[in-house]
C-alpha cells in the first residue's frame, strides 16, 4: 500500500512538471503571438486616426471602406490560412520539414487565386453600396479608398501563410520585431502621404499597401537567409500545385469558421441602424465592437499558441502532450479574460470618454460594459478552441457550430431582444454574447470528446501518405 501511494504521487508530480513544462513552452509563444496581432491591428488603426482629421467625410468613407474590405477580403485570407497550421504544424511535427515549405507554397498560391474576384468586388464598391442604403458620396471615396488597398490584399496572401510557416515552428521572435519595424514604418509613411504630399485619404490606403508588402519582404529575406528555416526551406516545384486541392479542403471551412462570426458582429452595427435614435445606438456598437475586437488580439495570441502545440505533438505522435497543450492554453485564457473583464468592468463608469464627451453615449457605454466583459470570457474560450480545432484539422466541425450558434441562436435571439423586447443596443449583444456562450459549449465538447489517440493517427496519415498519393496521381 505504501509502495502504490508513492506511485500514485509520483504519477502526480510528472502531471504538474509536464503542466509546468507546457506553460513555458505555450507562454514562449503566446506572449509574442500577442503583441504581433496587436501591432499588426494597430496599422488599420493608425490608418483610420490620420485620415479622420481630413474631415467627416474622408473618415466615414475611410471608415466604411476598411469594414467591408476587412469582411470581403483581408478576413477571407486569414481564415484560409488557418488550413496552413493544420498542414504545416503537424508536418513539423513529423519531422517532415520540407513538406513545410510545401505546403506553404500551396497556401500562397491558393489565395493568390481568390485575390482577383475580391477586387471585382472592390473596384464595383462605388456601385453596390449605395444599392445597401449608403449615401453616393461616401460610396464612391470608399471605392477609391478600396481600390488603393488592393496591393495590400495581394501581400496579405502572401503575408498571411509566411506568418504561419514561422508560428508553426515557433519561430515568433522575427515576426515581432518586423511587426515593430512595420508600425512605425506605416505612421511615418501614411502622414507623410496624407499630409505633406497632399494625397488625402488615398494616402492612407497607399501606406497601408506599402507597409504590407515591406513585411513581405523582411520575412522572405529572414526565411531565406536564416539558419532557422534551413529545414523547411523548400524550393517551389509541382508538389505545391498537387497540395492546392487538399489546401483548399482545409482553408475553405477555416475561412468560413472565421468569416461566420466577423460577419454576424457586422450585421449587428447594420441592425443597430434601424432604431430610432440609430446615430446614438450605432455609435455605441461601433465602439463596443472596437474594444471586442481589440481584446480579441489577446486570446488570438493564445489560440495561435494551442494551434502550433496541438499540431506539432499530433504530428509527433504525442497524445497525451497535445491534450496538456489544449488545457494549458485554455488556462491562460481563463486567467487573461478574468483579469481584462475585471479591470474593464471597474472602469466603466469613466470608458466611455476614451471614444466620445457625449454623455449619453458614456452613460449607454457604461450600461454595455458588463455584457462586453462576459464577452471577453466567451472570445477568451472560442479563441482558444479555434485554435485547437485548426491543429486538429476539425475546420468543418467548426465552421458548422458557428453557423448553427450565430445565425440559429445568436442572430434571431438578438433581432428578437432588441426590437420585440425593445432592449435596443443590449438587446442585440446579449443575442451573439448568447451564441458565443452556445459556440464555446459546442466546441468544448467537441474538444472534451476528443480520443487523441486517433488524432495521432490522422495526422500521421495526412502527413506521411501524401507522397504516395502524389505519386499515384503522377501515374
């Protein structure tokens, strides 16, 4: 008996080493994979922050225009890159280092492809919004606005699969600090172009193409010439067109995973219009959203983490290691939206006028915060899960929990709550915090009846028999 309760603790000291082991390795890569999605949301930002004091004008178009390419465009292409950390990170783990490279190319060139009738839509924005109820004006400088950002898109699906060939390996460090370099590189270059060249709002969308593609740039020249990457450099051959088609069987459900939601948050700005005060309660949304979306950078630094984690111990053969990964990062997120949540509650008397000296705006604000602060919780869980089904490889379980939580649940419930019950504003984020709540519990599950053991074997198999289907189809 003695014998077997030394066992016993001895099994439960591995347990907390191996915890404490992941934690030091998940930290080593969520903490930087912060701080790049900060800076990289922050470019928009600034872009935004100069082109507003040009006037009402050039801020609403600016405004508008950054919402709909960021729905049509820049969403699409980071959802679908999300098929890269299924691919990349369990090839890494496998030790498959140059089906990495590979398989990256794949990437690049798959949403290279998507790119061209995204600008169609881009270049015919002047005409279809007004056709949404938008005033002619603010459409057509939109459109120039859009039509500007296009180089950017093209970078953005070159960008998107470089930053994911270096998460999957960990290699966050250089992202970082290129992501730095590109902030301040964009806030020169942008008011330089806005202001002392005179080039108006065009300006601002021409830095934003120019910063993009100067992150291009450093990351390919760190790719190619850093001992780093030796391993998964790989040179572009036919390989990479024979793993479009299982990219796309990946990246497809992935975009669609990410794009559900980001599009359910803009129907609520669209729907907070028809009240009878819509100035007032669009404004509100607008702002409530923006600190949403600022938070979720956090989390999204966490669900990158789990994603690599999980990926590289499926891809290894490691089981029990890609669990401890998944409740290793759910802890960090449950430990960050309980501290976030609570300072941001304490301050929600005095929130408000960080956006706006209307008091009826920081007085609805006020109201709004304890709702946006569980939804710090829910970003918090789904952040993380997301990440987790996208190491997997579970995008299409995923993308159908989020078609069933938000435009199911959420979507009705809030038009219900905001214009049958009158809760107005409240009304319509108590609906998606409610089809949030419903995507973390579905997912958790999901997670939670996970045999990892079979995930091992469905990596290892999309890993190590690609080759021999090659050759097969080659044949």
């Amino acid at each position: 008996m003695e014998g077997e309760g030394k066992r016993e603790e001895r099994k439960w000291a591995i347990t907390w080493e191996g915890f404490v082991q992941e934690l030091k390795k998940a930290g080593c890569i969520a903490a930087p994979m912060v701080a790049v999605s900060v800076l990289q949301y922050l470019l928009q930002v600034v872009s935004v922050i100069i082109v507003g004091h040009l006037g009402a004008l050039a801020l609403s178009s600016a405004a508008i225009a950054t919402s709909i390419t960021n729905v049509t465009g820049f969403s699409l292409l980071s959802g679908m890159a999300g098929g890269l950390e299924t691919l990349a990170g369990q090839a890494y783990g496998a030790k498959q280092y140059q089906k990495l490279g590979t398989y990256t190319y794949s990437a690049i060139i798959s949403l290279i492809i998507m790119c061209p009738p995204i600008c169609v839509l881009w270049i015919f924005m002047g005409k279809l919004l007004p056709l949404l109820g938008q005033d002619t004006s603010i459409s057509q400088e939109a459109c120039k606005y859009s039509m500007y950002l296009i180089p950017a898109l093209f970078g953005g699906a070159v960008l998107k699969p470089l930053t994911r060939y270096l998460q999957t390996q960990s290699v966050i460090l250089p992202m970082l600090i290129t992501s730095s370099c590109i902030l301040c590189f964009h806030t020169i270059s942008c008011w330089i172009l806005v202001y002392k060249l005179q080039l108006g709002q065009k300006g601002a969308a021409i830095a934003f193409s120019l910063s993009t593609w100067l992150n291009v740039i450093l990351l390919c020249l760190y790719v190619k010439y850093s001992s780093a990457c030796e391993k998964t450099r790989a040179p572009l051959s036919r390989e990479a067109l024979y793993g479009i088609r299982e990219f796309f069987q990946l990246g497809v459900p992935s975009a669609i995973m990410v794009c559900l939601k980001w599009w359910s948050l803009e129907l609520l700005i669209l729907l907070s219009g028809l009240f009878k005060n819509p100035k007032l309660e669009t404004s509100v949304l607008s702002i409530c959203l923006t600190i949403s979306t600022l938070h979720f950078t956090i989390p999204y630094g966490f669900g990158a983490a789990a994603s690599t984690r999980v990926s590289n111990e499926l891809g290894a053969g490691n089981p029990q290691l890609a669990r401890m990964a998944v409740l290793v990062a759910l802890f960090l997120a449950g430990i960050e939206s309980v501290i976030v949540s609570s300072g941001l509650f304490l301050s929600r008397q005095v929130l408000g006028y960080a956006y706006s000296n209307d008091r009826q705006v920081v007085r609805y604000i006020s109201v709004m915060t304890p709702l946006i602060c569980l939804s710090f919780i829910t970003d918090s869980l789904q952040a993380v899960l997301s990440g987790v089904a996208r190491g997997c490889g579970w995008q299409k379980i995923g993308a159908y929990i989020n078609l069933g939580s938000f435009y199911l649940v959420g979507l009705p419930l809030a038009a219900v709550l905001g214009f049958v019950a009158h809760l107005r504003g409240k009304g319509l984020w108590i609906g998606i915090l409610v089809g949030s709540f419903v995507q973390s519990v579905l997912l958790s599950i999901v997670t939670a009846c996970t045999d990892w053991n079979k995930q091992v074997t469905k990596a290892r198999e999309r890993v190590l028999e690609r080759r021999s289907s090659m050759k097969d189809e080659e044949k």
